[in-house]
C-alpha cells in the first residue's frame, strides 16, 4: 500500500509557483516538510490578496492545522530563519508551535557568504549569478565533512572552535585569492550562540518525526525548492545550486525512505523561466519575452532579478518527468499565455544538424541547441476565472492536451493566476489524492 506521502517539485529552473501549489494542497496533509536548499527559494503564498514570501520556512505553515518540517537536507541561516519566523509571528502565524527544524540541517554562517560573493566576482572564475546567500559554500562544506549542524550549533564549546578554527582558514583563503577583509570570529561567535539560543525550541529529530507520522497514518508532503535543472547531478551543471531538488532529494534529505514516498508531482510554468547565468535553449529574445515578463511579473522572489523567459520545452520535461519519476503535473500561470495568437512550443532538439530528444549533458551541447518549435494557435480570451476545466477555452485546453500527450505525465491541476482560489483540480487527480488518503 503506497504511503499517504507526495513530493512536490519543480519541474524546470525553479519559480514554476511550487509554493503556491504547496499552500493550496497542504489543506489536504497533516505534514509539510522541505528537504533541500536554503533561503535561496523565494516561495509565493497569496491567500485572499495578502501576499507571503516563504523561504526556508514550508509553505504548510500558513494552514494552521499543518505542522511544518525543515528536513536535514536543508542549509540554514540562523539569523535568515530568525528574520523569517519573526516576521510569519507578526502575520498571526503560530510558529513556534507548528514548526520544527532538523538538527542534523547544515548551518550557514557568515564566511560562507563572505567566499561566495568573492568567488562570484573573482576573475577567471565561472560566475553563476547565485542568489549570494552563501548557499554553495555552505554545501562544500557539508561534503569536505567540514561543516557546522545544527545539533552542533546548540554545543557552546563545538561552536566557539568551530568558529575559530574556520575563520583561521577561511579568512587565510578569502584574503590570499579575493583580498577580502577578515571577519572577526569573536564577534561571529556571539551573535551565533545568542541566534542558537533563539532556535534552540524548533530543533528536533525531524527524522524520526516524519517517519512516526507517517507509521501513525498521518500524511505528508514533501517542499521541493528550486528545480529539475538546478538540481547538482541533473541539472545544467555547473550552473544549477549545490542541492538535490530533485525527487531524490526528498528522501536523502529527510530521512524517509524511498518504499515511503506516494507519488510525485511536479510544477511546470505554461512556459519556461530562469534566473541568473546558463544556458536555455527556448530563451525568447524579441518582444514576446516582454509579453511573458510583464504579465507574468517575471521578477525574482528573492532577488528582485529579471527572470529570463523563454517558451515551454517539451524535451526537458520529458527528462525532468524521467529524472523524477514524475506522476502528475501542475501546470502553472496559463494565464500568462492568455493574449498570445500563437504559440510556439519545443518538440525536439537541433544539435549540429542532428535531431535528438534527450538533454545534453555539456553546456556547449546545451548552448548550440536549435529548439524545434511546433505553432499553436492561442485563444486570446481570459483563463482567470476559470474554476473548472470545462470553464477553458478550447484552444487552452487543445494547447495542455497537447504538453500532456507529449510529456509521458498526467496534468492533475492547472493554474490560471496567483490567488489560491484561481485553481483547476482534475477529477482524476482528486480521486488519486483522496486514494492516497485513503
Ligand atoms: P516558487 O519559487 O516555485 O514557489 O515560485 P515563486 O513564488 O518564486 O514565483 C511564482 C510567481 O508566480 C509568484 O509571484 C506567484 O504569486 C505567481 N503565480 C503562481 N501561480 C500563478 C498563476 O497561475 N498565474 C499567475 N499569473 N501567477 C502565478
Ligand atoms: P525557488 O525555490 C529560481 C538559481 C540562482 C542561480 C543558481 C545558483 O524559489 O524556485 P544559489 O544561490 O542557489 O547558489 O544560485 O540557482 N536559484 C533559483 N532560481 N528559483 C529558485 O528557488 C532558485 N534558487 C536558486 O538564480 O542561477
Ligand atoms: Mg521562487
């Protein structure tokens, strides 16, 4: 019997509206926990017009009903959590009685931004265009067996040499190669040990939380941040995050098992975004990119950065939906799409001459890439009132059967604007959901 567990991820490079997907499911789970990433994420909550931006916090906190998870898997600034937690408490939000933190999670602390935002702008480096939250570093550390937990962040004495031992090192480097000024490990000892003091209530074994809840039938949901092609191993290496956001992740940074997980859904934008540098083969270069940006509001949640935009690739959600072992999808901001005559849509892939379906693993692959783009025609009506499928127009409707036949996953929702109520849920969907619960 599959356990009343679902990840939900994001399908291309992150912003697909996982957040608002998460909110709008998790009146259906008892428990959301997110398993990767940091404050990086920039997750959009709008419940009846007010507006929340989560980033490490999972979205589940908004029901009050939902207890909220950040699973081992996830990077943690104290101070950035702190910020957070405070702000969600001034909105009425009862944290420090629905949410738990992992004390095996990795911290972030203050050097790893230090070398981040020096690397970045280093010459002769590769610059990714991060979100400069200290995010990859932090992730080095984790794997040279060189980082800080959260467990260890709550010893005073592992704290205090932590710190002192890392700043030797980390002020030596960041000096040597970026000339950058050192921190003072007194002053950083501090404020983490006040900071440690403020999470010290959150922090549980999330572990063994997730696993009992799931053994007393309780249901979960798994917050994916970021995307299938941010993901560290399946991503457009090297630029994607220092993460696995995709549905490996979820077990891997959780610590619940694999046997454990019920299904996988996956968000995908009715068109396709990034933010910060790489390669994206349906990149819109003329106005019609402004016409997604400007209806879309295409601005980072986090960095207040452009995002670049670009129409749907079909190739790269069929791997995404491979990579994941994707179930069902959400498709996500129709809307945006409303006034467009046609559309263009990526069917397969041109790479020196030679038509192929599968994702290239180097980036000059990535880069030479001719996307081979079928027209479909819009329907040039507004979708923003739709409540149910029948509400589509034809040609909306013509255009997702069209992604589903060629995707090899079931649409199980689709959204048609950013308010919680402007939701399509498929019939099929809701029963499997409901099976699940079962
Ligand atoms: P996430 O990181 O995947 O949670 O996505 P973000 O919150 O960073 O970005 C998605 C943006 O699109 C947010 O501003 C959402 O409020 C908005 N959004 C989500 N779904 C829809 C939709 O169906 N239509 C429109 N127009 N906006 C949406
Ligand atoms: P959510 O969860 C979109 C991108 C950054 C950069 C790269 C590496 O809101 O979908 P990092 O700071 O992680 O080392 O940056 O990854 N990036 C995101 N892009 N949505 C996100 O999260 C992202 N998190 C990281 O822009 O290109
Ligand atoms: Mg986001």
């Amino acid at each position: 019997m599959r356990a009343k567990t679902a990840i939900i991820l994001g399908a291309q490079w992150g912003d697909e509206g996982k957040g608002k997907i998460v909110d709008v499911l998790s009146g259906s789970f008892d428990v959301v926990a997110r398993y990767a990433g940091g404050h990086n994420a920039g997750h959009t909550v709008i419940i009846g017009g007010k507006k929340f931006i989560l980033q490490l916090v999972p979205c589940g906190v908004l029901r009050p009903d939902c207890q909220a998870v950040i699973g081992n898997g996830v990077v943690l600034d104290p101070m950035a959590f702190l910020k957070e937690i405070n702000k969600l408490r001034d909105l009425g939000v009862d944290v420090d009685t629905q949410l738990k933190v992992s004390n095996r999670a990795q911290v972030i602390l203050e050097y790893h931004r230090m070398i981040e935002l020096a690397a970045e702008s280093a010459p002769g480096r590769q610059k990714i265009g991060t979100t400069s939250r200290g995010i990859g570093p932090a992730y080095e550390d984790k794997s040279a067996r060189n980082g800080l937990r959260v467990v260890d962040l709550l010893n005073k004495d592992l704290l205090k040499t932590h710190i002192e031992n890392a700043c030797r090192e980390k002020n030596t480097i960041a000096q040597a190669l970026f000339g950058t000024h050192p921190l003072d490990p007194a002053k950083m000892y501090d404020d983490y040990a006040a900071a440690a003091e403020q999470l010290r209530p959150f922090v549980t074994d999330t572990a063994s939380l997730l696993n009992r809840a799931i053994d007393e039938g309780k249901s979960v949901m798994f917050e994916g941040a970021q995307g299938t092609m941010l993901d560290i191993d399946h991503g457009t290496y090297p630029f994607v995050t220092s993460s696995s956001a995709t549905a490996g992740g979820a077990t891997t940074g959780t610590g619940v098992g694999p046997t454990r997980m019920g299904t996988v859904i996956a968000v995908t934008k009715a068109y396709v975004t990034r933010v910060g540098e790489g390669p994206f083969p349906t990149e819109i270069h003329d106005d019609a990119g402004a016409v997604l940006q400007r209806r879309g509001a295409e601005f980072g949640a986090v960095t207040g950065r452009p995002r670049r935009c670009g129409w749907l690739d079909l190739p790269l959600l069929r791997y995404s939906n491979m990579i994941n072992g994707t179930e069902w999808l959400v498709v996500t901001k129709l809307d945006v799409l409303d006034e467009l005559a046609t559309i263009p849509v990526c069917v397969g892939y041109e790479i020196d001459g030679k038509r192929t379906d599968t994702m290239p693993a180097d980036v000059r692959g990535l880069e030479s890439i001719k996307p081979i783009y079928t027209m479909l025609q819009g329907w040039q009506q507004s979708t923003e009132q739709a409540r149910s499928y029948d509400d589509l127009p034809q040609l909306a409707k013509d255009y997702l059967y069209f992604l589903e036949q060629e995707s090899n996953a079931r649409i199980g929702m689709i959204s048609t604007g950013p308010d919680r109520d402007q939701t399509i849920e498929l019939p099929a969907f809701r029963t499997a959901l409901r099976t699940l619960h079962a």
